[in-house]
C-alpha cells in the first residue's frame, strides 16, 4: 500500500505542511507497511499547465512533471491537504489537478481543509464539485476540517478540540486505507477506458 499526501499551500513551511507531516507520521503508524510520498507544493511548485501536456514533444511542464506522475502512479490512495484562500482551494493545487490525468483515476481521494479561523468548509464543497471530473479520483464521504490550524497538531495533542481533531484523522485514514484497498480491484477490471472516456461529463 502507497498513500500520496499532497500539501497544497503554496507558501513554504505552511501549516498545510504542518498537518501534511502529521498526516505522515499517522499513517505509518497506524498502517503497517504502508509507504507515503509527500509532495509539498510550497517548496516546489509545478509549472502551470499548458497545452504541451496534450502533444507528444517533450517539454519543461512534461519534464517536471513525469517524477512525480510516476510516484502518483504507484500510488493506491490520496490525501490532498488544502488551505483556505479567499474561500478557494489555492492555485497552486489547481494546477496540480489540471496536471493530473490516469494518475488518481479510480482511486479515493481524502480531503483535509486546513483554516486559520473557523473556515474550511469552501474547498472541500470546491473539491468534492469538480476537483475530480477528469482526473477521476474518487473522494472519499469522509473529509477533515481543522480549524485554529495554527494551534493544532504541533504535538502530543492537549485539548479535548485537538483530541477530536486527532480522532478524526485517524478514522479517516483507517478508512481511506480500506478504500484503497477495495478500488484496487476496479483498477485491475479492465473494465476502465481513458482512451474513448478521457474526461468526464
């Protein structure tokens, strides 16, 4: 089992991060054997998408691309950790959709909005709307607000808000693993074709 986080804040060492690497560190101990890739969209940012991702040349967006593509690929499940901007999910996660094809197809997706008040609620209603038409990632029902990120989660949770928060994570990764496990079996069908079906209606 590979589970890929995605930090999506596009600011370096951001709280999005922070709960990214909370994510990391939980799922290896909770899920034995289970691997994780971090991607942080901070520290690197992808390039924009542009139109070389549909010709065959090769290109700086392709060349940029293709690693972490491959880690994607390999993996069986995705946490996609979002901050709050002006209600919307950032433009840095956007573009990491648009750059998203076979990679997440058929594969649960858990979303984790991340809010310096008491906000959080518009990216997952983003995401859960058309954060997966053509990328074909399947979100999860379940999904994870923490709100006052900024004092949660730095530690050894304290408070009985930061033990529900904690609790709440660690359900939504026990069932994200499952799903993970259950999709398999859809991706191996044969039943799926993005060749005619590339994009969704």
């Amino acid at each position: 089992m590979k589970i890929a986080i995605v930090s999506g804040s596009q600011r370096p060492e951001s709280q999005s991060l922070k709960v990214a690497r909370y994510l990391e560190k939980r799922v290896a101990e909770l899920c034995e054997g289970t691997s994780v890739y971090l991607l942080e969209l901070g520290s690197g940012p992808l390039p924009l998408w542009d139109q070389s991702m549909f010709t065959g040349d090769p290109s700086p967006l392709k060349e940029a691309w293709a690693p972490v593509s491959a880690e994607l690929t390999e993996a069986d499940a995705i946490i996609v950790v979002t901050p709050e901007w002006h209600g919307m999910v950032p433009p840095a996660l956007k573009n990491f959709l648009l750059l998203c094809s076979k990679e997440l197809a058929n594969k649960p997706g858990l979303i984790v909005s991340v809010s310096a008040s008491l906000g959080g609620s518009y990216p997952v209603a983003e995401l859960r709307t058309s954060g997966y038409k053509n990328n074909h990632i399947c979100w999860i029902p379940d999904h994870v607000i923490i709100r006052h990120v900024s004092k949660m989660l730095n530690g050894e949770p304290s408070s009985d808000e930061e033990k529900m928060v904690a609790g709440r994570c660690d359900h939504a990764l026990r069932i994200l693993v499952e799903y993970g496990k259950a999709l398999r079996a859809v991706r191996e069908s044969g039943v799926t074709d993005y060749e005619t079906y590339a994009f969704g209606m």
